[in-house]
C-alpha cells in the first residue's frame, strides 16, 4: 500500500523544533532554500519538490500556507510535473522571532515540508548603559537597544566587561534581573579601579557593539531604602508629624556622607511631596500639614562621597510606607487655621506680619532644617505670649469700660 507521510509538528513548533529532513521519514518532498534569513523588504523565490513517494506523485495540487495562511495562488507556478515555485516580494518582519512557518502541501491538506523563514533587520548599537553597586557587593547594568529597538529576529545581547588596564573579557551571566535587558554580576569585583563596560548585539543579520562606559564601583553605590522608619506626633502640635530612621546598616563599616529624601501623602491620595533639604540628619518633622489626617511617608538615601568618591551618588528604593495621624485641631473655625485679628482690632505691626508670612512659608513648605525648627518654635512661644498678653488687655479695657459707664461714685 501507499505509504503516507508521518504526522508533524504543530505548525506553531515548526521553526522552534526544527522542519523535517530529508531521510527523516518525512521526506515526500522538499524546501529550497531551506530556513533563509533576509532583510525587510526583501523578496524570495522558493520551491517545493516532490520526491516521487508514493509513486507517480507530482506537484500538481501542491499549495503553500504562511504561518498558516494559505497564500493565494497567482503566487504560485509549476516549473515542472514535480516542482512548485513561490514568489514573495517586499517582505514583512517575522511574527515570531523563532521564524515563520512556511509550508509545502499535497492536495489533501497533509504537510509534505515545511521551512522557517527569517526576516528582520540587523541589530543596532545599544545605548544609555547604567549601572549600580548595591553596597560596594555587586554590579547590576541596564541599557536600551538600538534607535528602532524591535529586530523581528531574536537578538542576543551580552554584557562584557574588564579592568582598565589590565584583564581579561568576561561576560555577565545573569540576564534579565531588572528588566529585559539588564544582567547583574554578583561577585568578584575590585574597588579602587575603574572598569569597562560594554554590550554586544548578535543576530542572524550582524552585530553590533555600544560604546564602552568606564566606571568605578565606588561612583555608583547605592544601598538599601532606610531601616527603622517611624512616624509620631509631634507633641499637641496639630500641623505636624515627626520622622525617625537609621543609617544604612549595610554601609556602617565604610565611610561615606549620606542625604535624605522624605517624601509624604494624604492618605487618601496619590499625589506624593518630597522633602529635598534633609541633608544627613536622621530625623526631621514636617510641618504645614493637615490637621486630624492620616499621612503616608516614606525615606529613601544617597550614600556619596564613599572613600572621597566626587559622584553624586545613586539614590535607593523608597522605604516601605509608614503612616501616622496628625492631631484633631482644638481650635474653633473652619479647617482649624489660626485666628485672625479682629475687625477694628489693630496689627500688631511689622513684626507681625513678616512672622506671619515666615509661617505662611513654612506651612507651605515641609522644612527639616534645625535652624527653622527652632525659629518654628520661637515664633510659636512668641505667638503665646502676645495672645495671652492681648487677652489681658482686652480684660483691663473691658472693666475699665464697664467702670466708666457706671459713672463716677456717689
């Protein structure tokens, strides 16, 4: 009897597992040229030969599918009883990086060969290498492909770097640990000698090589987002929060500066604050806030100036948020603002007003300056007295009135 090809692969398999070979058992016919590679826009002429088996078999009936497609047949032609040729022009990128299917059939369906068909373009010089320390341990390097990015072709990209001066190549190992195109090396680096990094780009269409970025390992440490964050009342005061954290435990055996970011929200909102001037302290309290509200605050730190390092240092991740309440304000008036002089009731001058405006300041912006803490506080104490002593004056005058209306003693 007739002996039929075996059953293949899923179509969807066919250029990742391999299409089949002559000799394989799968061989009623054949692909030429088999699994090529070309750019966009390309054009290709194919065959498909019949080999005879069963006998008498010819290519008439023959037809082509394109990833499953049956491809329509003005763009085919008999060469001869047992050749059928495909014309392809202005070729589309590959919808699978591992190939397209391209497909031979007999004139009942079954498969009779099958070609993976490679088309895209050749990878461009990557770019925008960055790289980190996370406490002087390891290096992790991120980049950004070529200008255009998507290849259609799978595209291979190695991260290589070496001292200086002296060494040889090596090659990262551990891709993908921040994203797509990042690769992280976890040991067996030197300090106080500069590297050389670069990337590699290969694919089935060429190369291509970024420029080479030289780094010390002590400009581009960062380090954990701060330990220990905790956020409390500051005293009665309703319009404050008061926020405590720790040194990076990880760097506490090196020297180093370090700088502070705090940032906050309500807790109802998405919009965050950021505290910039914290400098190296490792406490602060923000003022100007809302009485009675929940507040969400989160640290985060630079370690520069490591071993005299000139960088301006990488910051870490935010801290895990950390929330607090402000007191519920005890004074009478919408929103708990502070109580405005009367009507008719004279300023208390200049010094008033510029006190006024300073806090006007400070309300609007979080400060963490131990200067303006203090001078915060004076202009609180200050603001106490001149109320108590403006109650007392207005406890004379009133009895003084009162005196004077009763008329002078009989």
């Amino acid at each position: 009897s007739a002996r039929r090809p075996p059953p293949l692969l899923p179509l969807l398999l066919l250029c990742v597992l391999g299409a089949p070979q002559a000799g394989s058992g799968a061989d009623a016919a054949v692909i030429s040229p088999q699994d090529p590679t070309l750019l966009i826009g390309s054009s290709l002429q194919a065959t498909c030969s019949v080999h005879g088996d069963p006998p008498g078999a010819t290519a008439e009936g023959l037809y082509w599918t394109l990833n499953g497609h049956r491809l329509p047949p003005e763009l085919s032609r008999m060469l001869n009883a047992s050749t059928l040729a495909l014309a392809l022009a202005n070729l589309n990128g590959s919808r699978q990086q591992s190939g397209d299917n391209l497909v031979c059939h007999a004139r009942d369906g079954s498969i009779l060969a099958g070609s993976c068909l490679y088309v895209g373009l050749p990878p461009e010089k990557p770019f925008n290498i960055s790289c980190w320390s996370k406490n002087m341990k390891d290096l992790t390097c991120r980049w950004t492909p070529g200008a255009h990015g998507e290849t259609f072709l799978h595209t291979n990209y190695s991260l290589k770097y070496k001292l200086r001066w002296y060494g040889q190549d090596n090659t990262c190992e551990e891709y993908h640990t921040v994203g797509p195109h990042s690769c992280h090396i976890p040991k067996d680096l030197a300090l106080f000698t500069p590297y050389e990094i670069w990337v590699e780009a290969t694919n089935r269409l060429g190369s291509a090589r970024s420029d080479v970025l030289t780094l010390d390992i002590l400009d581009v440490v960062t380090t954990d987002p701060p330990p220990e964050v905790h956020v409390s009342r500051a005293g009665g005061l309703e319009d404050q929060l008061s926020v405590r954290w720790v040194s990076p435990p990880a760097l506490k055996d090196f020297l180093f500066q370090a700088k502070y970011q705090i940032r906050y929200r309500v807790e109802d909102s998405v919009d965050w604050k950021v505290v910039d001037d914290v400098s190296n302290q490792t406490s602060c309290r923000l003022a100007g806030l809302k009485p009675g509200t929940v507040y969400f605050v989160q640290v985060r730190c630079n370690p520069f100036g490591i071993y005299g390092s000139k960088k301006a240092g990488i910051w870490s991740e935010w801290s895990h948020p950390t929330a607090a309440s402000t007191p519920r304000s005890e004074r009478p008036g919408p929103g708990g603002g502070a109580c405005e002089p009367r009507g008719g009731e004279p300023s208390s001058g200049p010094v008033r007003r510029e006190l006024k405006q300073f806090l006007g300041w400070l309300k609007k912006h979080a400060y963490c300056s131990n200067l303006s803490f203090r001078l915060y506080d004076q202009w609180r104490a200050w603001m106490q007295k001149s109320h108590k002593t403006r109650n007392q004056d207005e406890g004379i005058l009133s009895s003084g009135r009162r005196g004077a209306a009763r008329g002078p003693a009989r």
